[in-house]
C-alpha cells in the first residue's frame, strides 16, 4: 500500500515547524512528506523591519531549506502556489501542480491596506525579504540623493511610517540608529532628516501595557522619533500622507505602511469560507468542513473561547500551531484522537533597536532596556534552536546578547 501524502504549503514559521516536527513525530514509511515554498530560503519575518532599516543584512534573516529540512526526508518544490483546488485533493503551482491526501495551508500573511486611497501604489510594505531590501536600498538612495543634489529638497530625509503597531514600532525603532549612520556616511546633520510614525489609535500599541507603551514613547522620542497619534491616514500620495479631519498633508521621500495584515489571498481563491482574510479554524485546526486540510499560522483565525475573539497572528502561535497540527496529522494516520489547540502565551518583547526593547514574559512580568533586549535575543535564537540545534544559532543567531 503507498504511504499517504502530506503537503505542506510555505515555509514559513508555521510551515518549517510544522515540517520538522512531522520528520520527528512519523516514521519515515508511514508518510511522504512534500514542502512547498516560493523560494528555496526561508526567512524570519519577525527579523524583516532590520533587513528594511539597513541594521541586518538580508542573508543573516534567510537560510537554505535544505540546510534545515533534510532534502532525502522530505520532497522540496520551490514554486509558486496559485491555487487549491480542494474536492480533487490538488494544488495548483505556478509552474506545475501536486496532490495530496493531507494538506497543510500555512501560506502566512498579506499587507492590509484597508482600501486606503493610494495606499497599495506609493507606499512600501514590510512583507517578505524582497520587500524588505527594497525600503533599505530606497532610503539609502534618498539620502545619497539629497547628499549630491544642488537643489536639495529636505523632504528627502523625512521616512513616514504609516501604523504604530508592533512592526511600525520596532522599524521606526531600528531606523533610530540607521539614521545616524547615514547621516554620517552622506555628511547631512542630523536635525535635517526625520523619522514619523503615524498612528490612528489615541496612542501607539492600542491595547498594550500603558507602562511599557510609555516606556516605548519616550524611548523613540529621545532617539529623535517624531509619533503622531490619534492620527488617522485617509491618503497616502506619491510622496505623502493626507491624516486627520482637517487633511493635514505630511511630505516625506520614503513612505512605509504597517497599519495591518491580513491571510494569504489564495484561501479566498481557493473557495474557503473567509472572515477577514482569513478562515476560521476548528479546535483541531482543520478548515470547517475539511476532513484532510489543516489551515495554520497567519492564514487562520484560532479562537480564543475564553475571550471570544481570535488570538493575535504571531510567529510564537504559528510555532505552537505546528505542534499541534503535526500531532494531528500524526493521529489522522495512525488512528488516533486528535487535540485541541491551547495557546501558551509566553509573553510579548518588541525591540525599540539594537539597544532596546519592552515586553511581557509569562503574561504579567514587565521588562524594560537591557534584560528586555537579551529576552528579545532569546526568543529569537530559541526559534533558531527548534529549527537547527546549536549549529543555526552559531551561524545565524543574535550571538553578541546586548
Ligand atoms: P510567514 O512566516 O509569513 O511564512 C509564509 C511563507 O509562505 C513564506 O515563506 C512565504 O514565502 C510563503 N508563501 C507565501 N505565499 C506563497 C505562495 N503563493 N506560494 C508559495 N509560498 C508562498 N510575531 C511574534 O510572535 N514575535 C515577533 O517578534 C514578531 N515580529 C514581527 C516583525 C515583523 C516585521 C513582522 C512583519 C511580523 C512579526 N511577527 C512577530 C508576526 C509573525 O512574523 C507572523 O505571525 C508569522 O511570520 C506567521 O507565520 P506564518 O508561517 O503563518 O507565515
Ligand atoms: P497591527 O494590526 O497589529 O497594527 C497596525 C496598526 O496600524 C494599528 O495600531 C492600527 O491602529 C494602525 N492603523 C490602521 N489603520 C490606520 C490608519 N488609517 N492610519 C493610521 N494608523 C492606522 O499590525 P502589525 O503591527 O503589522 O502586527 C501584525 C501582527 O504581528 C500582530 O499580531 C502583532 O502582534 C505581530 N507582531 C508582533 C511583534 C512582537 O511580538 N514583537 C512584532 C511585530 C508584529
């Protein structure tokens, strides 16, 4: 009899997790297992606003598949996927299509732009390491730029980010140390260029700790970060937000929009049932309705019973839905009760730059500054940990903890 086919589509946090534990959890003649990707890297999207500050270089965010996941193991297809077409149990690629007799959608996040009037079209967006690279090449050239022009215009040096969530936040925080390094490397004093963060809500962070977020404010504002709350974007032109009633127009040479995620595209292409991009998963983590397909990561929407919304999309759930869904996958094959997912929520650290951070670990205890900033290096080798051993971390950790 031929083993059952499991495949996995991207290779992000929830997909390499959910990859490695199956290799773990099965034998190697009780599935087949095929790993989908865009690319033949995977990156840490959780490092993506240092790749597009310039404080990381792209190829300490990114590693080879196959230098984590065991090539002999488990197929690799490096294609696009375009489509599900789930009652033939068959994907649709770019480039050629697979089938299966499980499926894991772990296709991760798009940027939500709300329909904002120009939005999609002048503004950059932290989403993969392309997109990334791109923001860090334009502000480079814009200071370059403003550095070699006779007629200099200082709206150049301004960098407008448009969302004071968690990825707003730590960019504008990382940018508070990259723009010094330019200002001295293109000879431009530093008063001339600005960093903006713009935020809807009547303070950044809406529904963090009020202490941490005060410690957040005035962190970036004594690094020169100008915040404008309760400041919501109606526009964004060519080189330019419109906020607020009365229109203010705020003129900037680099535009960055933050101001939300939504799931992968593909679900709504494929004929799921969508609520706000994403589908709502059971406790199981199966699509409602699908026997074979689990829908995980930033793609679902797991309910929180307790406070009846869905859990926040983050790496650390995608993580912790691997596990489950590979333990399921694990029981579906061997004929064994499924589990529900329980999310452990061990805290939230943002980083504020190389140098700073704030965050809660086991949901109550507050950190600031410097044990903030090691926590932040902790979390980030653990992932490196779980993927690789000690062996990622040498090459790829945050090695130098403070
Ligand atoms: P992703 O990690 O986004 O992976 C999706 C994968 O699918 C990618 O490899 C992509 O290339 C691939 N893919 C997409 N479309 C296709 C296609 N059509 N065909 C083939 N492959 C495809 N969360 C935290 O818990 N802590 C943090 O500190 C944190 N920091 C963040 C910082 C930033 C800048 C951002 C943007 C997010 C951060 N998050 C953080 C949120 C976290 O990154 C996401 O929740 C997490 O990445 C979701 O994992 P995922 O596997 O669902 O998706
Ligand atoms: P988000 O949805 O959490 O934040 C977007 C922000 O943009 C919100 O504060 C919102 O009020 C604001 N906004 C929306 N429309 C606006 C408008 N028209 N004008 C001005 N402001 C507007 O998105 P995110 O920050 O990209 O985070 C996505 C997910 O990733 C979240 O679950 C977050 O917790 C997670 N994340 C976690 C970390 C961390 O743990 N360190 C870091 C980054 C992201």
């Amino acid at each position: 009899m031929s083993k059952p086919k499991i495949v996995v589509l991207g290779a992000g946090y929830a997909g390499m997790m959910t990859t490695k534990r199956l290799m773990q959890k099965l034998g190697p003649d009780e599935a087949e297992i095929v790993l989908v990707n865009k690319h033949n890297y995977h990156y840490q999207t959780t490092w993506l606003h240092e790749v597009a500050a310039g404080t990381r270089n792209q190829n300490q965010a990114r590693m080879m598949i196959s230098d984590v996941i065991n090539p002999n193991r488990v197929s690799l297809i490096y294609d696009e996927v375009t489509e599900v077409k789930k009652e033939e149990n068959r994907v649709v690629l770019k480039n050629s299509e697979v089938s299966y007799d499980y499926l894991v959608i772990s296709l991760g996040f798009e940027t939500n732009t709300f329909g904002i009037k120009g939005m999609e079209k002048n503004a950059f967006s932290i989403t993969d390491i392309e997109s990334s690279r791109m923001i860090r090449e334009h502000i480079e050239y814009q200071f370059a730029k403003y550095s070699t022009s006779v007629k200099k215009n200082e709206n150049d040096l301004t960098i407008l980010v448009g969302g004071g969530g968690f990825t707003g936040i730590e960019f504008v925080g990382e940018l508070a140390e990259q723009v010094p390094k330019l200002c001295k490397k293109y000879d431009i004093d530093r008063s001339k260029a600005r960093i903006i963060n713009v935020e809807a809500a009547p303070r950044i962070l809406p529904g963090f700790n009020d202490d941490l977020v005060a410690y957040a404010k005035k962190s970036l504002e004594d690094r020169g970060v100008e915040i404008r709350e309760g400041a919501k974007i109606s526009e964004c032109k060519k080189n330019s937000f419109v906020i607020g009633d009365d229109g203010e127009e705020i003129k900037a040479g680099t535009i960055v929009w933050t101001g939300g995620v939504t799931g992968n595209s593909i679900l709504g292409k494929s004929g799921f049932e969508i609520t706000k991009g994403k589908v709502t998963v059971e406790s199981d983590l199966r699509a409602p309705g699908e026997e074979n397909i689990f829908i995980i990561g930033d793609c679902a929407w797991v309910m929180n019973k307790e406070e009846g919304r869905p859990f926040p999309p983050t790496a650390q759930a995608a993580m912790q839905h691997a596990d489950t869904c590979s333990t399921n996958l694990k029981g579906l094959i061997r004929n064994e009760q499924l589990e529900s997912f329980t999310f452990d929520d061990k805290g939230t650290v943002a980083s504020l730059g190389k140098s700073d951070a704030m965050g809660t670990v086991f949901s109550e205890r507050l950190l600031y500054g410097t044990p903030a900033t090691a926590m932040k290096k902790v979390i980030d080798n653990r992932y490196l940990f779980l993927l690789g051993g000690p062996k990622l971390i040498l090459k790829k950790g945050k090695l130098r903890m403070l």
